[in-house]
C-alpha cells in the first residue's frame, strides 16, 4: 500500500516519478504548501521567474527543445492569470506542457475569494484538458493522467488546479504505474489502405511537393522525412512549425510557404499535382486564399489530430495516425513497390527544371546596404557562424520572420518560435526554457525591440541561474510587422507603431549585470557576433537597423499564395 | 454544400465541467446548438447528451471530430447519418382554459392524444410529446386559444434496432 501523505508531497512525487528535474513559477498564498516541499527536496530545481508569463513560456521553451514536458507553478488569481498567454502559446503550437495552479480552498470556491478565478474556466479553450481536483484521494490519479494526456496523442498544455485545502489534506499516495482512459484513445498507427493509396498518387505524379510541419518535430519524424524525400526525390517545403524537420540547407528544400514564404515554396504548392501534406494543419498564413491554395492537387494529409484534416482544406487521402509511424509505413510501401531513387530522378526531373527557374528567378534576397545593417544581414552572418549548431528562439513579427527565411535550420527543435499564437514576449523566456533544458549548448533570442521589452523582467531569472543566453535586438525603433502592413495597406498612417521612449538596452544589460553591446554599422556585424558567441555570460546584443526594411517576399492577408510582393 | 440538422448521441463522462467543454467547443468554435438534452445512464459514470445541430457536410464532420477530440467524451453516434431513427420532443403548454374554449381544447387534446397535467379555473396545462412537426402542430392549433407559457425539453434520438449506444 501507499504512503500516507499531504497532497502537496503527492505533487512533488509525482514530478519525481514522471522524471521531472526543472520547474519555472512563482510562489503566492495558495501554491505555499507545494513551495514547502519543494524546499525540503534537492531533485528538483526550481526556477523562479520574474512573471508568471515567463514560466508559462519557459516551461514551453523548455519542451520545445528537449521534447520532454514542461512544468510551470503559480499560484491563484493573478498568479493562474498570468500564465494564460503561456497556456494559449503551447496550446496553437501542441506543445507538452504541465501547468500546476494553486487554488483557494475548496469551501470558498465560487465565493470570490481573495485571489479566486475561475481557472479551469479560464483556461479550458487552450488547454488540451484540464482538472480541478477537489478530493485529495483523486490527486495521485489526476497528475498521472495530466502528464500523460499532455504527452500523447496530439500533445498539448494540461492545467491542474489545486485547491489549498487539498494540497495539506492526507492520503494514501498509490501512483499508477499506467493509466488508461476509456474517454481518450489517440490513433498512432495509420491505415495500411490509406498509406497505399497516397504512395498510388505520388508515384504516379509528375509534380509532387513534400510539406511538413510541427507534427514531424513532435514525433521525431525528420529522419524519415529525409529519407522519403532523397528517395522519392520530392522537393520539401516546411511550414514556420516545421523548419528543422528537414535540413534547410539540403538541395531539396525549397524553405517555407505562405505569407512570408519563398517564391518557389508558393510557386511549387501552386502547381503541384500531388501535395503530400505531414503533421501540418493549412493554416490561413500557409494557405493565404483557401481556394487558390494548391488548386491542381491531391492532397494527402497525415495527422495524428482528425480534426486537423478536412478542417480548412479538402483532402483526398487523409491519413489519421502519427506521423513517424506513417511515414515509416510508406516508406515500407515504397520499398515493397521497388522504384529506385534513378526512376524518381529521371520521373521528376522536368519538375525540377521548373522549380530551378523559380529558384533563380527570385531567390530570397535584400539589398546590401554598406551605410546600415540589414538585418537579413545579421541572420544570414549567424548562420554562417554557428552552421546550424544553436537553437534559435526568437519572439514575434520581422525579427521572427527573417530569421525563419534566412537562417537555415537544419535540425529539429532548434527553433522555438510561437507559430500558431504569435505571441510577442515569448522568445525570451522560452530561450530561458531551452537553455535550461540544453545547458552546454547555444541559446539565442532574436527578438525585436518591441517585442524583448514585453518580457524583459526575465533578465533577472537569467541571471539567477547564470544562463548564457545571446539576446540579438534588430532594433528598427519600431513595431516593425504592423509598421510594414500600415505602409502596404494603410498608406503610411504609422498608427501607434513609433515609441517615443526606447530604453538604453546595453544599460539595462549591465543593470542586470549582463553584458551589453550595441553595433550600428555593417562592417561590425561579424566581428561582434562572433565576439559575443564566446563570451559565457548573458549578453544583449542591440543591432540597430535600416528603420523602414520590410519582409519580403509577402502575400497580402487574403489573397492567393501566388501574389506576392516581391521585395 | 446544403445545410442539414444532425441530431448527435453523445456519451460523456459525468464529470463537473464536461458540459461546459461541449457547450464552450460549440460557442468558441461558431458551431450551432440547436437543442441540447442531458441526463444520466445507467451506466452513473457517464452522461447522454442529445444535441442538434446544424451545418454543411464538412462543418458536421467537424463538430463530430471536435466533440470527439474532448478528452471527456467517450463516444459521439450521428443518430441521423443513416435515417433509421426515432426523435421525441416533450412540451408542457399552459394555455388559457375559460368557459368558451375549453370544448376546443378537450377537441384538440383528444385528436392528438395530449395529456393535461395540471387544471385551474382558468388554465390547463397540457403534456404534448412527439417528433418536432407535431409539437409545432399542437402549439398552432393552441395559439388562438391564448397560450400563456411554453416549456420544450429539446429532442431526443435513438437510432432504430441494435445499433443504439
């Protein structure tokens, strides 16, 4: 039989049993009791964050770059509230990650109580399931079944909500060594009939593109898709979610679609003939104008979330199941069906004359300018520098999407970006997550100075645990993605996008105690950054950039994936 | 694509906030609820639920694929994907019941073979179960007799022969 103990040293067992070694969050009244036990373990390292948003989001940076769930603590009220940005963040993106919330105690529930919410309402549209755990007897099976619905299936943030009384109230701790849920029963393995009749089509295409998305980094596809792709000789394109899921520098891959997408990456989807579409979900910034959207093709689409497929695209050959299993499963269909790489070479061949020309007709480019950095400029030199061998985070707007189109990942979970939400402040605390999780590797931020300053208050947890994090600033002085959609689409009315006060960032560095830099001239670029990669400290790295640069190329919200504007 | 109403049989676990995931999905997501009826099983653990709704073919398969992806619900049947179903509605009607017409109301309550429940001087308050057309029947034929108040339970399904849940 189990021990007898408080639901608080339930909570932490359970994190020891489910292998969890880093947790980020805040301590408040309502979380004490499991703040108590985390002081009397070593097992555990808890990092306290400066805002609850941080937490939220470093557990999800965390995830994102280990593959393992991450774990965020805060307590009632504002400190549940907090976290909902993170929640929402890991929910659009299907990242694993546990949220443990402190509760007022259950009598005074619905009482508005000091620093009450309604948590599990809140948070129950972004969350993929939640509990409120109201019978200590029930806490035991409650964080196995959290763990483990945020682990499989499509995975996903899950909140557990805990009510103080139940954290000190006593019971026998019996921690189930499986669970099963009658309720919830994920579809892995792909229909064979299914997977027979997408290699039918692809074999039989002449124009065929390979799109993958964040589904083939959540289930460690990408040495599968490499393998279909050098067999079958198809052109890869990965969505902001999938980049690293196929290397960026492989000959085959034609970068990402969409809104900021390549030319050829649009050109290619707009007339391909077999679209064979991995753990990607079309969404509006893929698709641009739904029905001008891969309009001569069949589409095949695997996805272990049913509701994925058919939900904003119709699709010939779907394919429920995860994504590794089912590739592994074509590529047994392919080997069975003995068409060597030379037929696939010679079949496609045509194909790939076109997509060259599309290539050299409008490469991703800018203009070099030798007065002020380009900060295309400043990826494309990361790149040349670390090959690769870092993990990007990077926050959201222009920052976000120069990094997708110029830096080439070429592994999976080396970027962490928030895709689905777009949620600006989450590079940094994310980076937070993924260097805590990755402790001898490369971390940086790319961020924007909009953007760094939503959750700057993170320095301090940086700092704290001696992270040495590379914070690059492409410092335009302005919001720069609305800033472009204003000069497109608004006739230049800069509405809001200008602040009139832009902190010193290399102070704010050194008032953290970190290291601050600013450059402003091309000729510094690489000489700088390859400075700060040596340097083992938090550095902050501010680049001030051409103000107006814009990212190109760019299909206009709503219109076809082929209209782009190009540069 | 047409739109046509889908009458769902949905089993969920009988646990607090699973109605609410349902009714949220539905809302968060722009689907509609036409009606909805809960109600235990006799299996206490799980909960029925009947809910109609509307949509094209592929925002149907949707709102299946949806309620489905609920951690909390354990089965969703499309009671009228394949025709063969019986559908119920319950009402309680209160109508004006006075000397001139209660002759038409007894009339009427015998054609449809309504029951009445409740009677006072000057009201009744008349039991009509049967599929929506006759409902909407019994509530037009009572109209002109002053109908004071109405409460529906909302529809409930059941596909014919074996293949219930």
């Amino acid at each position: 039989m189990g021990k007898i103990m408080t639901g608080a040293q339930m909570v932490v067992e359970a994190l020891k049993r489910e292998g969890v070694e880093v947790i980020f969050g805040y301590p408040g009244g309502a979380i004490i009791d499991i703040y108590d036990e985390l002081y009397k373990t070593d097992s555990i390292h808890h990092v306290l964050v400066r805002h609850e948003q941080g937490a939220a989001h470093a557990a999800d940076g965390f995830a994102r770059s280990t593959g393992k769930i991450g774990v965020a603590l805060a307590t009632s009220g504002p400190g549940a509230t907090n976290t909902v940005t993170g929640i929402a963040t890991a929910y659009m993106d299907s990242i694993p990650i546990v949220v443990l919330t402190g509760q007022v105690p259950t009598k005074l529930i619905g009482n508005d109580a000091f620093q009450e919410v309604d948590t599990t309402g809140i948070t129950r549209p972004i969350t993929k399931h939640n509990f409120l755990v109201k019978r200590v007897e029930d806490l035991p099976r409650v964080l196995k079944a959290a763990f483990y619905i945020a682990r499989t299936g499509r995975p996903g943030p899950v909140l557990v909500d805990l009510p103080k009384d139940v954290q000190q109230a006593k019971a026998e701790f019996d921690y189930p060594e499986e669970i099963r849920l009658r309720s919830y029963n994920p579809t892995y393995e792909p229909h064979i009939k299914q997977i027979e009749k997408a290699y039918q089509l692809l074999e039989k295409a002449e124009r065929p593109v390979l799109l993958i998305g964040g589904g083939v980094i959540a289930s460690g596809a990408s040495s599968e898709v490499l393998e279909l792709a050098e067999r079958l000789n198809l052109p890869v394109i990965m969505t902001l979610m999938g980049l690293g899921g196929f290397p960026g520098d492989h000959e085959q891959s034609l970068g990402m679609p969409g809104m900021h997408g390549t030319y050829y990456a649009n050109m290619a989807i707009a007339n391909c003939d077999v679209l064979l579409a991995v753990g990607a979900r079309f969404d509006d910034r893929v698709t641009g104008r739904v029905d001008a959207f891969a309009p001569y093709a069949k589409i095949i689409h695997i996805d272990i979330d049913p509701t994925s497929i058919q939900k904003n695209v119709k699709v010939d050959v779907p394919i429920v199941g995860d994504c590794k299993r089912a590739l592994a499963r074509l590529l047994e269909v392919v080997k069975e069906a003995g068409k060597n790489k030379k037929y696939f070479k010679e079949r496609f061949k045509e194909w790939w004359e076109q997509i060259d020309i599309w290539k050299r007709r409008y490469p991703l480019s800018y203009k070099y300018d030798p007065n002020v950095i380009k900060p295309q400029f400043v990826i494309e030199k990361l790149y040349e520098l670390t090959q690769g061998n870092a993990i990007i985070c990077t926050e959201v707007g222009q920052n976000q999407m120069w990094t997708a189109q110029f830096y080439k990942f070429k592994y999976p979970r080396t970027l962490i970006t928030s895709g689905g939400l777009g949620t600006m402040g989450f590079g940094f605390p994310a980076a937070i997550g993924a260097q805590m999780g990755n402790p001898g590797k490369l971390v940086i931020d790319i961020a924007g100075d909009g953007s760094i300053q939503m959750n700057i208050q993170e320095l301090a947890t940086a700092m704290d645990q001696r992270l040495p994090i590379k914070i690059i600033i492409l410092n335009n002085g302005y919001l720069g993605m609305v800033r472009q959609w204003q000069e497109l689409f608004y006739e230049r009315r800069y509405s809001a996008v200008k602040f009139a006060t832009i902190p010193d960032f290399v102070k704010i560095a050194e008032a953290y105690g970190a290291v601050g830099l600013r450059i402003t001239k091309p000729e510094e670029v690489e000489p700088t950054l390859k400075q700060i990669l040596t340097i083992d400290k938090l550095v902050i790295l501010d680049v001030i950039i051409a103000p107006e640069e814009g990212v190109f190329p760019m299909v206009p919200a709503g219109k076809a994936t082929t209209e782009m504007i190009l540069v | 694509m047409s739109e046509r109403k889908c009458t769902l049989s949905v089993l969920v676990e009988n646990t607090p906030g699973a109605l609410a995931r349902i009714a949220g999905l539905f809302s968060g997501r722009g689907f509609n609820i036409d009606s909805l009826c809960v109600a235990e099983t006799l299996d206490p653990t799980l909960s029925h639920l009947t809910l109609v709704t509307r949509g094209d073919d592929q925002i149907i398969e949707q709102i299946i694929k949806q309620l489905r992806r609920l951690i909390d619900v354990y089965k969703v049947v499309d009671v009228t994907e394949e025709g063969d179903y019986v559908e119920r509605e319950m009402a309680l009607i209160k109508v004006r019941a006075e000397k001139e017409n209660r002759e038409e109301i007894f009339r009427i309550c015998e054609i449809f073979r309504l029951k009445i429940v409740d009677v006072t001087p000057r009201t009744y308050i008349i039991e009509v179960t049967g599929d929506k057309d006759k409902l909407e029947a019994v509530i037009e034929l009572l109209q002109p007799m002053g109908i004071k108040e109405i409460v529906r339970t909302g529809t409930i399904a059941m596909k014919r022969e074996k293949k219930n849940i």
